[in-house]
C-alpha cells in the first residue's frame, strides 16, 4: 500500500504551472490577481528608481549653475518660463512672480515676497505630487497581498477537504497536491508584498529628501530676493 502510495505521489506534477492549472477557479484568480499585482508593483519600483536618480542628478546640475555666480535675470532667460527639470520650475516660479511684482516704472507692489513664497510652494507641491505618484499602490499592495494570498489558501484547503471527504481517502497523495497549491497562493502573495514594502519604504525616503532639497533650494533663493527687495 505504502508502495502504490508512493508511485502515486512521484508522478504527480508539483511544478508552478501544474499547481497553477490544478487549481480551483477562485484560487486562479487570487493567484492571477497576485501576480498582476506584482508586476505592477515592479514596474513602478522601477520607473521610481530611474525618476528618483534623474531628479537628484538635474537638482546636482541646476544647484552648480545657480551658485556659479551668473545673474539671476541671465539664468532664468536661458532656462525659459516652462522648463523640464524640477529645480528649474521651482526657480522659474519665483522669478515669474518676482518680475510680475514690478510696476512698469520699476517700483514693486507690496506683498511680493509672500507672493513669491507662495509660487515656489505651489511648485514645489506640484513636484512633490508628481514623485510621490504610485506610491500609494506599492503601500496597497504591500499591505493587502498577503491577505489575498491567505484567503487563497483557506479556499484552496477547504476545497482540499471537501475532496478527501468526496473520496473518503486520507493518503498523502489526495492530500498534497491541494494544499501545495493552497499554499502557493499564500507565497504568491508574500512575493508581491515583501518587495512593495521594502522599495514604498525607501522611495518614500528618497523622496522626501528630494523634496526636502527642493525646499531648501526655495528658502535660499527666497533669502537672495528678500535682500534685493530690501536694498
């Protein structure tokens, strides 16, 4: 018996794709929905990734130009009104206003400081979205796929229990084949969870000190134009 038992085991198929065919439908459409999940969680780690090291190289570029010494008129005529890097938009907006605070005759309208202030902040804001955009669904995943995958899991051994009452059959080889792939829904699900944790946690960081850099930046210049308002 023993014997029989195991011939039966070795040749049953425990490879993913197996485990995945053998499947009940619910099962397959948590394990469908997981690993769409994971793909999606990846694409946006890495496109992050790639976003995170353009904006701390074009905040490098832009934080020499500015601080090399070149009039603050003759910089924002060779960047433009509408440029691309997020550091330029930021100095863009506080030069736009700044030159909008000036009367035709040259005199200054009040509150300009706080005016400019407000246009950086709103730049800055509207950078800090665009950086921080997905990473609400790295923490939705990060956070519900291994609760998916568990519910696989119970649906997948109930449906196993349900089957060794139908064949009134205890032997490991009825039982194994439904709870292994019961149980690939639970690791599906950690696989897409782990990393979408981990990479919410540090592009989270990345991002904050980018934007951090950003509102130093702001407070800088804001410092160089309160001084030109004053004299």
């Amino acid at each position: 018996m023993e014997t029989e038992t195991l011939a039966l085991a070795q040749e049953i198929d425990f490879s993913l794709w197996a485990l995945f065919a053998r499947a009940t439908l619910t099962v397959k459409l948590v394990m469908v929905l997981l690993i769409v999940a994971s793909f999606w969680s990846w694409s946006i780690i890495i496109q992050k990734l790639i976003n995170y090291r353009k904006a701390r190289a074009e905040a490098d570029r832009f934080d020499r130009v500015f601080w090399s010494g070149e009039p603050l008129d003759g910089l924002f005529e060779e960047i433009g009104a509408s440029p691309q890097g997020q550091s330029q938009k930021v100095f863009a907006a506080g030069m736009i206003e700044w030159r909008r605070s000036h009367k035709p005759t040259g005199e200054l309208i009040m509150g300009a400081q706080a005016r400019i202030d407000r246009s950086m902040d709103v730049a800055i804001a509207k950078e800090a979205e665009s950086l921080q955009k997905g990473l609400p669904v790295l923490a939705t995943v990060g956070s519900t796929a291994p609760f998916v995958g568990l519910f696989g899991t119970v649906v997948g051994i109930m449906n196993s229990f349900i089957e060794i009452a139908q064949q009134q059959n205890t032997n490991l080889a009825v039982v194994a084949p439904g709870i292994a792939e019961a149980l690939l829904a639970t690791g599906l699900g950690l696989l897409a969870a782990i990393p979408a944790v981990i990479f919410y946690n540090k592009l989270s960081a990345d991002g904050d000190r980018i934007i951090a850099g950003y509102e130093a930046f702001a407070d800088e210049f804001s410092t160089i134009l309160s001084r030109q308002l004053d004299s």
